[in-house]
C-alpha cells in the first residue's frame, strides 16, 4: 500500500517517520507542502491541513482512506467522499492524548499573557528587575467555548487554579454544568453573557458554518477591555480584521493563537505588533499525543489493507 502524507516531511513533531517506524512494509510520500499535486497510485492520503476537495478525490484511481492525523476533518468535501466510496476517519482528541496536551498549551498562553510575556522579555533585555507586576489566575472567570474533549480537559486543569469556569455547550448545558462541576454553562444563544463576565476566554470548538467567523466585531464588543481570547480550534473561528481592531482599539487586552485565517501565516503580519502570544499549529503536537495518534492511524491502514472499515469514520 502507498500513503500520501500531505505536507513537509518533519511536519507534526515528525509524525511520518513515526508511522514509517510502525508500518515498515508500507511506502509513504511526503508531498513538501500542504498541497495535494498528485494523488494516482495512492491507497491512504493523510490531508494534515490540506483541503481536500471533490476534484482531487476524482484524480485519484485507488483511494481507499482519507485519514486524518487529528480531529479536524473540515478540511475534506465528507459529500464528495461518500459519493467516490471513500473512507474518511480522524482520531478523536479524547482518545490520543491530543485533548491533555491542547489544554496544556492553553493554560500556557492564559499564563503567559496574564504575566505580560512581552514586558518580561524587554525587562530582560533592559536589565530592569522585579517587574512587570502579573495578574495571577486565582479568582479569574475562565470562559469555555466548546465542552467537548479539549474542553474537558481544560476545566480538569483548571480547577486547582481557584478559577470561575464557565462554558458555552450546544446542547443540555445543565447535564454539562453537573457533570463537569462547573459555575455555569450556557447555549450557543448565551455566548453574549460568557463573554461579558469572562477574563479569559478559550475557543475549544469546530470549525463549521454555524462557528465559522463566530468571533467577529459585534462579539468582540460583549468581551471585557482587560480580557483575553485564546483559540485553540480553527482559525476561521476568527475574524482577523475584527480581531486586530479589538486589539488595536484596546477592546480586548491581548490574545493567545495556535491558528490562524491562513496556514502558515505571514511572519510579517501587523497583527503580531500587538499583544499575541503566537505557536506554530503546535497545541496537539507533544511526545504524548503523537503516540497516541500514531497508533490509532497505523491500526486504520492496516484495516484497510484487510478490506475492514476503519475506526471514528465520518459520515
């Protein structure tokens, strides 16, 4: 079988020689970008960020499987694929490891920026000790934006911070709320109020035509002027413009991106002038989740090689 992992080869913590290590007699390519420029002669293609549209599935002659190495599958036409016959599965973040060390990265920037990142390294620079004077995290509101696997994860975390959790959930907020312990949860109807009572504010949900630009000037005007947003989803979750006016304009104090409009993004966009604290897509990408992530990809090809459906298909 032949695998087409779409992007640079040492992308994802070096997550191809990871599964070449596991899968020895199977061939994989790396296509050098997050592009697609062939696709015949391919049983598996791994899309990483790469969209996958119906005309590249239609040039394929053997495509078996489009596996994600992750949960994001907005990436790829689902419509398309089941018209073609094609297998579309990713790996659930709760089940690799991936949610804990997305939520670790997330307390990371809450930290960071709370701490004023950018003072301490000019502070650094300048010789000037014992200060900028931070904002500890005890006694602050933490507002979640989607309780799914990265959601949990994060309230788990949080709670011995002495934190305020709150949490937006798209359907029984109140089964959420007891669940997970939380001080309140709302609908997607009551993002409004989250934002408003929030200091820090995390985005830990898809990116779908209801999310897409759901962070935009009319939200940014409910978020407090010394509050942060964090996201730790998809970029599109995120009006750039509206987000570099909140920043420009004082709306909101600063904000912590792993994701951006555009992947990679320009090194030299205005927006990094402000006050972001910016990683590289890298949230998911530790020791731990990658193994967890190997594993469930390599037990997928080898179900398909054997004609058996592969594990977390989407439909």
């Amino acid at each position: 079988m032949k695998i087409l992992f779409a992007a640079p080869e040492n992308a994802w913590g070096n997550f191809l020689h990871m599964i070449k290590k596991e899968l020895p007699e199977f061939q994989f390519d790396a296509t050098g970008d997050f592009t697609v420029p062939e696709i015949k002669g391919y049983d598996v293609l791994i899309p990483t960020m790469t969209t996958i549209t119906r005309q590249i599935m239609e040039r394929a002659d053997r495509l078996k499987l489009i596996q994600q190495c992750g949960s994001g599958i907005e990436v790829v036409d689902l419509k398309a694929a089941k018209e073609l016959g094609i297998w579309v599965a990713n790996v659930p973040t709760d089940i690799s490891g991936n949610a804990d060390s997305v939520a670790e990265l997330g307390i990371y920037m809450m930290i960071g920026l709370a701490r004023d990142f950018r003072r301490m390294q000019r502070n650094l620079a300048e010789r000037r000790m014992g200060e900028p004077q931070g904002m500890a995290l005890k006694g602050k509101t933490v507002g979640i934006v989607g309780l799914g696997g990265i959601g949990k994860a994060l309230v788990r975390r949080l709670k011995p911070f002495d934190v305020k959790i709150m949490g937006i959930k798209r359907s029984e907020p109140q089964k959420a709320k007891d669940e997970l312990g939380l001080d309140w949860v709302g609908t997607s109807e009551d993002l409004p109020e989250l934002l408003k009572d929030s200091d820090f504010v995390i985005l830990c949900l898809p990116l779908s035509e209801e999310t897409k630009g759901l962070m935009n000037s009319k939200t940014f005007s409910f978020m407090k002027k010394n509050a942060f947003l964090i996201n730790l989803s998809r970029g599109g979750i995120v009006e750039r413009d509206a987000l570099e006016d909140a920043l420009r304009n004082g709306k909101i104090a600063g904000a912590g991106l792993d994701v951006f409009w555009e992947e990679p993004p320009d090194p030299n966009d205005p927006i990094f002038n402000y006050n972001v604290l910016a990683t590289p897509h890298i949230a998911g990408s530790t020791d731990v989740s990658m193994q967890g992530i190997v594993r469930v990809v390599a037990e997928n090809i080898k179900r398909v090689m054997n004609n058996i459906p592969p594990l977390y298909l989407k439909t």
